[in-house]
C-alpha cells in the first residue's frame, strides 16, 4: 500500500467516455440501446424492458453485504444484470455469484415457488482479461461463457435458468462475430471505428455531456465524493496519523465504497491504486 499522496487529476465530464461510472448507466438508460446491447451481447431477444434501474442496490437485511449493480433490467420473463469493469478483477467468480444470488433473492416474493425464478444473466463487461493461469497468463478468450453443467457428464444440465457472460475487450481481435468484435474494439480503444451500433454509443455520450441534469448531478456527486474523502483524510493529517495512515486508507475505501463512491474516485483521492482499492472492498 502506497502512503496517501495528493489527489490524482480526476475527470472532468468533458473527458468522460462510456465506460465511465455515470456516463455507462446513463447511456444505457436509452431501452433502446440497452436492448440492442443485450440483444447483441447475449444473443437473446428482449422484449418490453419494463424499466432500465441505474446503480440498483440490493441490502436484504442491514448487516447483509449490499451490492450495487451498474445497470439492471426486467424483461417480461428475464433480469439482467449489467456491469462493466474498467479494472483488472481477480475475484470475479465470488463476485458474480454473490450479484446471482442477491438477485434472485430480491426478485422471488415470499410464498413464491423456485419455479417462478425468472432466466437470469449476469453480463460483465471488462476493459481487462479477468482470468489467468498459474503462471499469470491471460487466457486471452474474448469472451467466457459459465452455466451450470454436470462434471461427470457435461451434457447433464443443472437447467437453473442462470448464465454469465463475461468479455474480454483486450481480446476483441480474437472475437470471429463481427458486431460483437466492433463493439469490444470500442470499449478497449474508445474509437467507434465504422460500426453504426458503436458510433451510436459514442454521438450518445458526447450528447449526454450536454445534458444539463448529466451535468448537475455528475458534479453534485463528485464534490460529494470528494468532500467525504478529504475531510476524513483532514482529519487524519490532523492527528498526526504517520504509521496508521495505510490502515486509516484501508477504511476510509470501505467506508466510502459502501456510501456509494465509485473505485476510480476513491483511488484517485486516496493516492491507491486501483487494483488495491478492489481487494480492499472485497475483502470487507
């Protein structure tokens, strides 16, 4: 863990793309193209969204660890969790079986039957290849897909109408399906290249830095953020904290992530890396 240093350049909305927290969930606010996306991704249908939920929070009981889902929709007969990941994520696999069964805990009623689960997808989005072999070595899949099937005989299916899906933008050249190959191409370089669907995602996002209520609430958020974070790190020079300073990081990033503080701001005000900031949170 680094000693706290002072805070890294954040970014201004200008500088937003779309895999940014808070431009990510407020362009696929759009039913539209959070369908297509999922249509295109998942290579399902989707019929009416009923309603796109930004930042959905799940905290069945209050000593129950909350999660915090990015984008999360209810088709007639399906839920989809949405998430992208701009980060290196090593504990994935914890994290999206924690996210299934926070969901289907939220979306089954009391006195509901198991058979009234919907088909639930977990759909990760990630800037980087989250998995990685003994010797640290990228498997360098575009994407990996996950369900549940007998070790003995995989044609056994344990039918629990549950699916992850997980990409690997770094790998989009390896990606035969053209559309989906354009759209990773985008997520890891940020240009759209000649594909419509990706053009339409980037004419969005610049649109939405126009949005006087995109505006408002971004900053409203990020002098938030800030506020919290600086006023307890104050607070801490105050006291003269020289040695207890990592510690006093390691709880001020839980603190702040369960408030709701996105990893990129409380690694860029705390002087800690990413990478620490996600195994700091998933260890809390």
């Amino acid at each position: 863990m680094k000693e706290l240093r002072k805070e890294r350049h954040v970014k201004t909305i200008e500088e937003l793309t779309f895999t940014d927290d808070g431009m990510f969930q407020a362009v696929l606010h759009e039913p539209d193209v959070c369908a297509e996306l999922v249509e295109r991704l998942l290579h399902i249908k989707v019929g009416k969204i009923e309603y796109p939920e930004l930042e959905k929070q799940i905290a069945p009981y209050y000593t129950t660890k909350g999660v915090r889902l990015d984008v999360y929709l209810k088709d007639v007969d399906k839920i989809i969790d949405i998430e992208i990941q701009n980060y290196p994520e090593r504990d994935i696999g914890n994290r999206t079986r924690y996210y299934q069964s926070m969901i289907d805990m939220d979306s089954l009623m009391k006195n509901e039957d198991y058979s009234e689960l919907k088909e639930s997808y977990i759909l990760f989005i990630c800037k980087h290849d989250p998995f990685k072999d003994e010797d640290e070595k990228p498997y360098g899949l575009p994407c990996y897909i996950f369900k549940s099937i007998c070790v003995q005989k995989s044609e056994v299916n344990l039918h629990d109408n549950s699916l992850k899906v997980i990409y690997n933008a770094s790998a989009y050249e390896k990606e035969k399906d053209e559309k989906i190959k354009n759209f990773l191409r985008f997520i890891h370089t940020n240009k759209p290249g000649n594909d419509d669907f990706s053009n339409r995602l980037s004419k969005l996002v610049e649109k939405t830095k126009e949005n006087e209520k995109f505006r408002s609430t971004f900053l409203a958020m990020n002098l938030h953020d800030r506020d919290l974070i600086w006023n307890t790190r104050k607070e801490a020079l105050a006291e003269g904290i020289t040695q207890g300073s990592q510690q006093k990081a390691i709880e001020d990033a839980r603190s702040f992530y369960t408030n709701g503080v996105s990893v990129e701001i409380i690694s860029k005000s705390l002087g800690i890396s990413a990478e620490e900031v996600e195994k700091i949170v998933k260890r809390s």
